[in-house]
C-alpha cells in the first residue's frame, strides 16, 4: 500500500459514468465552496462594520474584499449557506469512499446517509483539530497524528463506524504500516496544495472560479486515494490475522483431550 498504487487505483476507478457522475458532483461542490467563503466573508466583515469596528484593525484592506461570486447575503444566512455546502461536501467524500470500497454509485448514495454524513463531519473535524494542535504544537505531533488518524474518516464511510470505533480502526490500521500511510498523507497534502497554488495565478473571479473547480477534483482524487488506501491496509490486516500462529492461544477446555 503506498499513495502511487492508490492513487493509479482511485483513477482508475473513477472511469466511466461513475467518474464523471462524481466529479460534476466535486467540482459544483467546489465552486458553492468558493462562493459560500466569499459570501461569508463579506457578510462577516460587513457585521464587523456595521457594529462600529475599526477597519485599520483589520489585517487586510476591506475595500479589496468582496467579488462578483459574493452573495448578498446577511451574516447567519451566509453562515448556513455555508454549513450546507460543508454538509454537501462531506455528503459526496462519503460516496466517494464508499464506491472506491467497491459498492455501486447508486447503493453508496444511499446507504444510512444521514448518521454517517454526521459522523463522518464530527469525525472529520476533530481529526483537523488535532493534527492543527500538534502541527503548531511542535509539527512531528501533528504529522503522527495525521498519519495513525487518515483513516478514521474511512472507517464512518465504509463500516458505518461511531466515533470511538473510527479512532480505534483507523489506529490499528495505521500500526506497523506508518511509513506507508506517511507516504499517502504526503501525497494528499499533494492534492490540498497543488490546486490552490494554480488558482493564485489567474487574478480576480476567473481564479476565483478555476480555484473552486481545481480544489472540487483536487478532493475527488483525495478521497479516492484514501478510500483505495483503507481497502488495501483492511486486506493486509485480514492476510496478517490469517497467517498468525493458531495456537499461539491459552489452551481452553475443548483443547484438553479426555482421559482414556
């Protein structure tokens, strides 16, 4: 298992009605992303205004925020607007995990679909939270965290895990195998940065739009690397259990022959 085979794997995979289903479905994601963070922030920093902050507090010019994909929005409306579209994002990762796991497109879009949208979204944000804190605590914290914790999210996905069994899963599937999922980590950072800095090169709303579309494939490639990933680390736990010495076990009553 490495992050080149899973990656080959996730394209693989991605051929087809169903690649192209799942990736109209990244992509407008990615652009609502984009819309919905600039809506947020110009709704926030209007709120900030209007109750008589000060603007030079700022770390940025306010009159250079704000863009034609910006809503006119109100704060808490631009608040919702925003959760609804992390909801739909975690929505289309969890479908996506599922059919890099082998199930059909159309079972995997409805399989126990709100549980595991929550789940996984609860599951998915401490994972960030923790990996922030130990990156910024003394960043080897935060790398291990990444690493022992990559397929907790998976776990929600696929096996309908709760919140304690996805942290003990994706730990035990991490064990013994940590430079390998280091190296899947590496290549999702990868796909976090690449689509971000092409987007920075075409000024205004055009970046703005090639952004939210670069970043939508972007996370349809990291999902699918993860969810191949998590298969491949699940088979080599199965063929490891396999090959395990039977009777490396203490002896039961049924191992005591009967007397003659």
């Amino acid at each position: 298992m490495n992050g080149t085979s899973a990656l080959v794997e996730a394209v693989r995979r991605l051929r087809g009605r169903t690649g192209v289903a799942l990736g109209t479905v990244f992509v407008a994601v990615g652009v609502a992303t984009v819309v919905a963070r600039e809506t947020l922030l110009t709704a926030s920093i209007e709120q900030y205004l209007a109750a008589g902050g000060d603007p030079s507090t700022l770390p940025f010019d306010t009159a250079a925020v704000g863009s034609a994909l910006s809503l006119e929005l109100p704060y808490v409306a631009a608040l919702l607007l925003f959760a609804v579209v992390a909801l739909l994002a975690e929505y289309a990762a969890v479908v996506t995990l599922r059919v890099m796991a082998g199930e059909s497109l159309a079972g995997a879009a409805r399989r126990r679909v709100g549980r595991t949208v929550a789940v996984g979204f609860i599951v998915g944000v401490v994972v960030r939270l923790l990996v922030v804190v130990g990156v910024a605590a003394f960043v080897l914290p935060g790398v291990f965290l990444a690493v022992s914790l990559l397929f907790a999210h998976a776990a929600v996905s696929v096996d309908d895990d709760g919140f304690g069994a996805a942290f003990r899963r994706a730990w035990t599937l991490a064990a013994g195998r940590r430079i390998d999922v280091l190296g899947v980590v590496s290549l999702l950072l990868a796909l976090y940065l690449v689509p971000r800095f092409a987007a920075a090169v075409v000024p205004g709303t055009a970046g703005l739009l090639l952004g939210g579309v670069a970043i939508g494939a972007g996370n349809l490639l990291s999902s699918g690397v993860v969810g191949r990933a998590y298969v491949a680390a699940k088979q080599e736990g199965d063929e490891d259990a396999d090959e395990s010495d039977p009777y490396d076990a203490p002896l039961g009553a049924d191992d005591i022959p009967e007397p003659e």
